[in-house]
C-alpha cells in the first residue's frame, strides 16, 4: 500500500520508496521520510485527493499525491 491509499488518520509505518526517479526519493528523504518512520494521513485536498498533509514523527508535512504514491506504508492497526 502507499501512502496515498492509505485511509485518513491511519497510523502506518514506513516501509521503503518504490519510483524510477531517484531524486524523488532523495527528495522525500531529505524532508524526513525513512523505513521504520511513522506516519498517519490528516487531511486530503478537494480533487484527487492533492494536496495531502501527514504527521510524520510529530512533524506536520504538506505532500503532492504524486510524491505519496512513492512511499510505502503497512498500516498499523490501532
């Protein structure tokens, strides 16, 4: 599952990056994202769900849906 898909204020746990572009990934790593990390979605925008915002670590991020599909999450169940 990546974080795009994943349903709002589910806590999941970051398990890598899956892109062709490897300055996405260095992108989202350089603005904290990492496995292991937690992350739960708070808020979707209006039209395809863009711009998205997640707490990562406490940290509030703002995330184009694009960059979200990079990241790979399993939910946690709470």
């Amino acid at each position: 599952m990546t974080l795009r898909d994943l349903p709002k204020h589910r806590p999941a746990k970051i398990m890598g990056f899956h892109t062709d572009d490897p300055d996405k990934e260095t992108r989202l790593r350089e603005i904290g994202f990492a496995e292991g990390d937690l992350v739960e979605t708070l808020h979707f925008g209006l039209f395809g769900r863009n711009p998205m915002s997640v707490r990562l670590n406490g940290a509030l991020i703002a995330l184009r849906s694009a960059e979200a599909q990079v990241v790979l999450v399993d939910p946690i169940n709470a």
